[in-house]
C-alpha cells in the first residue's frame, strides 16, 4: 500500500512539473521562413542569455548581426559560436559600455560613420538588483544602464534609423514594470535604494520610452516595439545569488522550470521580424502577443516627462552630444 501511494505521489508531482515546465517555457514564435537578407541588426548585450539567442535566430535569416557588448572577448567567444551555429560570417562585434556616456557616444559615432543603414535595434542589455552603485557619469547603475544608456544610444542612432525605413526598434522591458513608478523626486536614489524597486523603475521607463519614441516617430516609417521575455534561466540574476542561501536554492531549483535562454528570446525575435507588426507602434507584447502593460506605463504625462528629464540627464541636445 505504502509502496503504490508512493508510486502515485512521484507520478503525480513528476507530471505536475511536466505541465509547469510546458506552461513557463511560454509561446514559441513559429516563423521561421522570414529572411532578413540585406538587413541590419544591432544587439545591445548579446555576448550572453536571450540577447545571443536573439542574435542566433537572426542570424539564420541571413542579416548582418552587430553585437554591442562592453567585453569584446566575450563578445568574440559569441560571435565565433553564432558563426559556427549558423554559418553566417557576417557577425560584427563592437564595444559599448552603456554605463558610460563617453562609450555610447564613441560606440553611435562608429556606427553612424560606417554602417550603411540600421534596419532593426534591439535595446536588450540589462542589469538586474545591483547593489547601490553608478555609472561613469554618477547615475544609479539600473536606471543608468537599462534606461539612460538605451535613452541615448537610440536617439544618436536615430537619423540613421529613419534613413533605413521602415524599420524597428525593440526594448526589452519585464513583467516588473508593473511594480515600478518614475521617482521624480529621487532620480539618482540617493534618499534612498533598493534594488528590486530600482529595476522595476528601469523596466517601467522602457516601456515609457518605447511608447513616448513611437509618437514622437509617427510618420517616419520607424517603429517602436516593447517586451516581456518571461522568467528565463540567464546571467541576469549574477547579483542576486550573493544575496541569501534561501534565495540560492530556490534558483537552483527554478532554473529547471523557467525559460531557457532560446525560450526567452522567441518574443524579441517575433517583434523583430513579424510582418503583420509593421503597422503597429508603440505597444507593448509579451508570449509573441499584444498586452497592456501597467497603469502608469500608459500615461502620457510621465512619459513626456521621462523624456524631458532624460534628455537633461545625458546632455542630449545641449550641444555636448
Ligand atoms: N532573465 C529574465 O528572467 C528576464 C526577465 C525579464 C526581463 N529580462 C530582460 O532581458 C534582457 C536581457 O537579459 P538576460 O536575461 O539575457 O540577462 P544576461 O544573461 O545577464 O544578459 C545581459 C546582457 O547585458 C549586458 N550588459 C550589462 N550591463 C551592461 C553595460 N553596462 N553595457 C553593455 N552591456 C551590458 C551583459 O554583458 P556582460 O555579459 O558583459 O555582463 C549581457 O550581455 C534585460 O534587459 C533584462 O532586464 C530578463
């Protein structure tokens, strides 16, 4: 008897863990005949997690993949495996430190004086509940990296970006946006941090820029695309695993049931290449379909001001840019 409830209990949760595993692993994007031969794609963080997966897929369709990374040995290691996986040679590697403005500057005049065009950005790189630390130019390092950096690279990049049209550009944003709100008051946190509010900020201003860019782009061909990948097994959570040994094993655990990293990237990759997207701007898709992202991602009054206040804060049209 005991022997069979065992039986019983081991095939019941072996099966429940089959269907949560199914469930987390979230919507694969079934186009795969979609070629992108001719185009220009450019990856923030693609050394690593979805931004390679990204990269890899693309890739495969026959664009030519500029992966922007801040370690060029691991952004070569990453571009000799994308060669090798998909036999597509044309897989440039550039430096870009978005924790500092000099880099992004250094890395938007390369691109602008030697690529041609620029048919798809992807703003993927991203930095998850560091501690308190800054960037280059003093901003809290979350908001700095995911936000700001983004903020700026994309606007030095844009002439070029119109020039390319129609063509897109991607942020990847998260789920925890809806916890986040815009800290007007507190900007560089220096009142106060904490890390889980901080990415939540950052994911929020994504989702706020991606939808502010859209409206200031209407009519010129470019389009604005913002995502939730999921819960994906990734490097992102490298600060968290040296927070508590509870939290360390409950990840161990985890990184069985979440997304893997191809997983996560399936949502990047549809509002890259899906052609039914080309008339849509400014929304926001999680599992390769449209949702509404939170409350405060949706008002234009926060995201004019973002917009406003990060133009302040990277110098963007005060002549220094
Ligand atoms: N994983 C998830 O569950 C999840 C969920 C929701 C949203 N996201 C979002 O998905 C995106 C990709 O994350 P991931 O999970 O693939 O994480 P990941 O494996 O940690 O990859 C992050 C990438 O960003 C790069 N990066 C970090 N700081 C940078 C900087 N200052 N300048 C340039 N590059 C920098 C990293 O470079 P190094 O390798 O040199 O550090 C790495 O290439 C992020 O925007 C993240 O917020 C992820």
């Amino acid at each position: 008897m005991m022997f069979k409830v065992t039986v019983v209990s081991v095939v019941l949760i072996a099966v429940g863990l089959a269907c949560l595993r199914r469930h987390m692993a979230g919507v694969r994007y079934n186009n795969t005949t979609t070629r992108l031969d001719g185009k220009t794609v450019l990856i923030t963080g693609a050394n690593t997690g979805i931004g390679k997966e990204t990269a890899i897929d693309l890739a495969k369709r026959g664009a030519r993949v500029i992966l922007a990374c801040r370690d060029l040995d691991k952004a070569k290691t990453a571009a000799d495996d994308i060669k090798n996986r998909t036999g597509n040679e044309n897989i440039i590697i550039k430096r870009l430190d978005l924790a500092s403005l000099k880099s992004i500057k250094i890395f938007a005049g390369d691109i602008n004086a030697n690529e041609k065009k620029l048919d798809i950005l992807i703003n993927n790189a991203g930095i998850m509940r560091c501690p308190y630390w800054k960037t280059e130019n003093g901003f809290e390092m979350q908001f700095g990296v995911n936000h700001l950096g983004h903020f700026l690279l994309t606007n030095l990049l844009l002439d070029l970006i119109k020039k390319s049209a129609p063509s897109r550009i991607i942020t990847v944003s998260s789920l925890l946006h809806e916890k986040g709100t815009i800290n007007f008051d507190d900007i560089y946190s220096e009142k106060s941090y904490h890390p889980e509010t901080s990415y939540s900020q950052s994911k929020l201003a994504n989702v706020l820029f991606s939808r502010e860019l859209a409206k200031r782009l209407e009519g010129t061909g470019v389009t604005t695309y913002s995502l939730h990948p999921g819960l994906i097994n990734t490097e992102l959570k490298r600060h968290w695993e040296k927070e508590s040994m509870v939290l360390k094993i409950l990840l161990s655990i985890g990184k069985y049931l979440v997304k893997t990293p191809e997983e996560g990237a399936q949502t990047t990759i549809y509002c890259a290449v899906e052609e039914t997207l080309t008339s849509e701007s400014g929304k926001y898709y999680s599992d390769c379909a449209e949702k509404t992202p939170s409350k405060e991602a949706l008002d234009d009054d926060v995201s004019n001001k973002l917009w406003t206040l990060s133009e302040q804060m990277v110098g963007l049209n005060n002549g220094n840019t």
